[in-house]
C-alpha cells in the first residue's frame, strides 16, 4: 500500500511506514494535481499538514482513499464529517507538538518583555553608531516571575504552555468551558514532581488579571480578542497567538497597539496566512514567525511516529 505525505513525513515516522512494508511517497503534489495524482498512484493513504486542503472533491475523487492524517492538532483543513461519512478513518496528532508550541510562546515572550524582536531589527542598523541610545530605549525590560499568565483553551497545549510558566514562578489563570478543573504535575530531570491545582475562570476575569494572554483554541467561527476583550484587558498588557489565525481580530490588535492598551503581540499564525497584512508585518510592536508552532526536530519525529503507528493499527 502507497501512503502519500503531501506535506513531508520525519525520516523516523518513514522508516516505521516501510518497516511495515508501506511504500511513502513524498513528493509535494499541487492542489490542482492532488485528485490526478492520487488515482494515478493508487494512493492508499493522504498525509497532510496545514498547507494541503482536503477538501469534499478530492474525498470524492479518490476513491481508493481509507485514510486521511493530519500532522498536527487542528484538521480545519479536513472535511473530517464528511471523510468520515464515506468511510474513510481520519487520524491526527493531538499531543506530539504541545510542547514544541509551548516554547515557541515562551521564546516570543521572553523576547517580547525584553525588546528583542526590536533589537534584533535595530542593531545591525544602528548599533555602531547609536549604541547608547538604543541601549537606554531597551532598558526598561521585565521579568516573568511573579506576573501572571493567562491562557484561553486549556488542551495539551494551553497546559504545556501553563507547566513552562508554573516553572518560571508565574502566576496561571485560564479560561476554558471544556475543562473545569485541571491537576498539571511538572517532572523534573531528577524525577521529582510538583503538581498544581487549578481552575477554570471566567473568561472576563481572565482579561482582567493577565499581564500576559495567550490563545490555545482551535479554528472558531468569530474571534476570541476582538475589541471588546481589549477593552478588559489590563493597560500594557502582551497578547500572544500561536494558534490559529482569525481566533484574534487583527485590526482591532493594532488600534489597542496604537492606543498603548497593548504593549506588545507576538503571532505565529495570522489571519490572512500565507500572506499576513503589511500593518501586522511592519509593526514596531509586534514579535513575528511564520507559523512553525510545530516545527522542532523532535516534534516532527513524535508526528511522524503517532501516524505511522496510527496507519499500521488501522491498515494492517
């Protein structure tokens, strides 16, 4: 059987697949060509992440199709009702990335409170002639510990990102309807463990209290921040997504830059990806990547390994 990883497969998750007597396939296929391809190959099985649309026409144009994967959390890029209906199983990779997501964050963050994303930028420019006064414009920084974190969507992720700030000595509030109550243990190098109770909030009280708000929700029909959740929201105040673009009203992001009710913005997904808005781009205040959540060395082999044990249970 032919598995076809549109969107790449780790050398680990590959070997497991041929191990198994798979053959993979990892050629990147156009959207166009995807339906022409996978009935020319009798594809056996479609492997994507975000970049390959899976769509009710390529469902019914492949009819030799009995899996779809998703490499990652999120399948909005699925018709997984509709797959499913036709019969085909549909598989993805909930917790292999919560923790290469979770630092990402902590990476914007602590970049953020300290200027970097903006040093980074200015240094190569003025750093030989205006050292001094680029080092007094950065000097005013400050520390994680002690500030409080709060994350709306408590899954894998939302917790992963909830244990880096536990272990920094931040203070954690979240909201999340799904998940009233949650115990996070932190395991240590040494094997101890700690272990947190906590609490859903109310979303409000989360906007209130956070020095700092990060979004961990899958693809919604309107925004989670849009104007009025600024409006709650502490004055200097950092927002964080690295979940998916249009949870976060991005227009509505740069007036409340613009007003100073938001310090800062890191984003790793936006709303008009593959192609963010230019005012998001060029924004002094904003801490920036393209939408690589994911993409660790590490991460990808747990992605690549999830599937290929997923695919081996269900097709052989």
């Amino acid at each position: 059987m032919k598995i076809l990883a549109n969107d790449g497969i780790s050398q680990a998750g590959r070997e497991v697949l041929e191990q198994s007597n798979f053959e993979v396939v990892t050629v990147h296929v156009a959207q166009e060509q995807l339906i022409q391809f996978i009935n020319e190959n009798d594809i056996t099985g479609l492997l994507v992440r975000s970049a390959t649309q899976v769509g009710k026409d390529v469902i019914d144009g492949c009819t030799g199709l009995k899996i779809i994967g998703r490499g990652g959390v999120g399948m909005d890029n699925i018709e997984v009702a509709y797959a499913k209906k036709q019969g085909l199983h549909i598989i993805n990779t909930p917790e292999a990335s919560s923790e290469s997501v979770a630092e990402l964050v902590f990476a914007h963050l602590y970049g953020a409170v300290r200027f970097l994303y903006d040093a980074n930028r200015n240094m190569p420019l003025d750093g030989d002639s205006n050292f001094k006064q680029l080092k007094k414009a950065y000097s005013t920084g400050t520390e994680l510990r002690g500030k409080t974190l709060g994350i709306i969507g408590f899954g894998k992720i939302g917790q992963a990102t909830a244990k880096i700030a536990l272990g920094v000595g931040m203070n954690v509030v979240y909201f999340d309807p799904a998940i009233e109550n949650c115990m996070l243990t932190l395991r240590f190098f040494d094997e101890q463990e700690v272990s947190f109770a906590l609490k859903s909030n109310s979303k409000s009280e989360v906007l209130k209290t956070s020095d700092f708000i990060s979004i961990h929700v899958p693809t919604q029909k309107g925004y989670i921040l849009g104007a009025q959740e600024f409006e709650q929201m502490k004055d200097g105040v950092g927002v964080l997504n690295a979940a998916r673009g249009g949870t976060l009203d991005e227009v509505a992001l740069i007036d409340a830059l613009e007003n100073k009710k938001v310090a800062f913005a890191a984003l790793d997904v936006f709303e008009s990806e593959p192609s963010p808005e230019i005012r998001i781009l060029m924004h002094p205040n904003i801490s920036l990547s393209p939408h690589i959540g994911a993409a660790t060395l590490e991460a990808q082999d747990r992605i690549g390994l999830e599937l290929a044990n997923q695919i081996i249970t269900l097709l052989k």
